[in-house]
C-alpha cells in the first residue's frame, strides 16, 4: 500500500472500474475519498489536453519513418522542430501511445510445461452462492503505467461481489498473497465451509 500514490491507486482504480468493480467497493478497500478520486482524474486528464499537441507531432515522426523511430531518434527530431521537450516526457508518451520502434527479432521460446503445484478444481465452474462467507475468488492482476507496473491481488466475495481485502505491490510474488490472506482472516472469527478459487484451483 505505501508503495502507490493518490493519482497510482486512482488510476488503479479507473482500470479495475472498467472490469465490473463497484467503484464504491474500490473507494473503501483503497481508503481514498470519493472527491480525492475524482480530482486525481481530472487531474490526468488535464495533463493529456497539454500533451494533445505533443503527442500528434510524435505520432506523425512515428508514422514519417516507418515507425523504425525509437525514443532517441524521435527525441532529436522533436528538438529540430524546436520542440524544448525532456527525453523522459517523450518516452512516457511513445509508451502510453503504445509506439515501439521495430527492434530484431528475437529467438523462440517454447512453454516449458507446467510449474509449480496446482489443487484439485473444487468450484468446478459452479460461481453460485446462497449467503457470503461460502465463495470468494482471488487472483492477481497486472497494470503497466507510465512510471511502471503494478500488480494488485483482491479477494471478492462471490455473493456480495464485496472486495473482502487486497495488496497492491510492484512485485508479483507469495509476500503479497500472504499479506492479502492475512487481512481478510483477520476480519472474520470463522471462515469454516470457505472455498477461496484462483486461476490454480
């Protein structure tokens, strides 16, 4: 949690709106006021306007050279234009807009089979609930921004569709499960007859 900033878990929360979450279950579970949310986004979207121009005289040196251009290149072209631009605002941009310079190819690597252990699938598709506390579903999720990536690892409930708990890191790995378990068996004095269900069963 005190790895993000206000405008990281706003827009963390932007993007995991667009999947179906309840934005009011986001707010408590990121403990972010509703008006905090909203003035971090309109806060980012004030910044793409000042960008607009920017980003279309990128876009056009992209496609100008056959989108060959990486950062570097499309950096000096901007400066000859005279454009007073820092390299690292127009590598944050090339990234948002998704312009990759073409880059050798490189070798093939096949999947490696399966790693790890995985448990029997015990929900069998069955998502069906008749009260909370019987259902919850977990699995991790990976968001890239212009300052890097970040994963998020929820519990849902499947009745109430409530975010029971959740860690937000940026590194993957077993600290960050533990931490998210840890706060949701803390919230309740049995958990008896619980199926927790991942993408590993």
């Amino acid at each position: 949690m005190g790895c993000a900033t206000q405008g990281q878990k706003a827009a963390l929360i932007k993007e995991l709106r667009k999947k179906g979450y309840q934005l009011k279950y986001l707010l408590k579970a990121m403990r972010m006021a509703r008006s905090t949310y909203y003035f971090e986004i309109n806060k980012v979207d004030v910044v793409k306007v000042r960008n607009k121009g920017l980003m279309a005289k990128i876009q056009e040196i992209f496609e100008r050279n056959k989108s060959r251009y990486g950062v570097r290149r499309v950096h000096k072209e901007l400066v000859n234009c005279g454009y007073n631009v820092n390299h690292k605002r127009v590598q944050r941009l090339m990234h948002n807009m998704n312009l990759l310079g073409k880059t050798p190819k490189r070798s093939y690597h096949s999947y490696k089979g399966k790693v790890g252990k995985s448990t029997d699938n015990t929900i069998d598709r069955d998502f069906s609930t008749t009260a909370p506390l019987q259902k919850w579903a977990t699995d991790v999720s990976q968001f890239s921004f212009s300052w890097g990536k970040c994963y998020i690892s929820p519990i849902l409930d499947m009745n109430t569709n409530e975010i029971i708990s959740y860690d937000l890191s940026l590194n993957p790995n077993l600290e960050q499960i533990k931490q998210m378990l840890d706060m949701a068996f803390k919230k309740f004095s049995s958990v008896e007859g619980l199926i927790l269900h991942s993408n590993q069963g």
